[in-house]
C-alpha cells in the first residue's frame, strides 16, 4: 500500500502540564518537530499520559501550557480524552 502523506517524527519525552489548578509531570508525545512551530495558524498533534483524574481535568479546562523536556512552552487546545484513560489527545501552538 502506497502512503500518500509524510510520517512525521513522534517527539516523545518527559514534561510540566500547567492549567487552571493543576501544574505537575506529564509524559508526552508529539508528532512532528515542536522546534519548527512559527507563528500562524500551523499546530502539531500529540498526546499526553497521566493520571485518568489529571487527564480528565486538563480535557474540562480545553486549554493549557506544556513545558518540554527542552524548557519550550507551548499552548495547548485539548481535542479529545476517554472516561477513565490516562490519556489525553492535543494541539500545540506558539
């Protein structure tokens, strides 16, 4: 089977969650180079692990900061999380 788009990178590393009563430790994943982000209306998917409480928490407040492994910050707009998993789905923008 022929793939028709490029398979971006997925950047996986250990990082800081900040929202509205909550800053603490998230593994995440994200697809793509989060160094290439400019200004404009280009974002990057990915995805966060922690606990079903802070997951479920973060998807209610819809918005958020993650801080990378690299000290990048990044805003957030959580897109998508299950009752009861630990993951949380996202995009990232400056």
């Amino acid at each position: 089977m022929v793939r028709l788009r490029k398979q971006l990178p997925a950047h996986l590393g250990e990082g800081e969650l900040h929202f509205r009563g909550f800053t603490g430790p998230v593994a995440y994943e994200v697809l793509g180079e989060p160094s290439s982000l400019r200004l404009g209306p280009l974002r990057l998917r990915g995805s966060f692990t922690a606990t079903p409480d802070v997951a479920a928490e973060a998807f209610r407040a819809g918005e958020a900061e993650l801080v990378l492994a690299d000290g990048a910050k990044f805003r957030i707009t959580l897109l998508g999380h299950s009752t009861g998993s630990e993951i949380a789905y996202f995009e990232m923008r400056i």
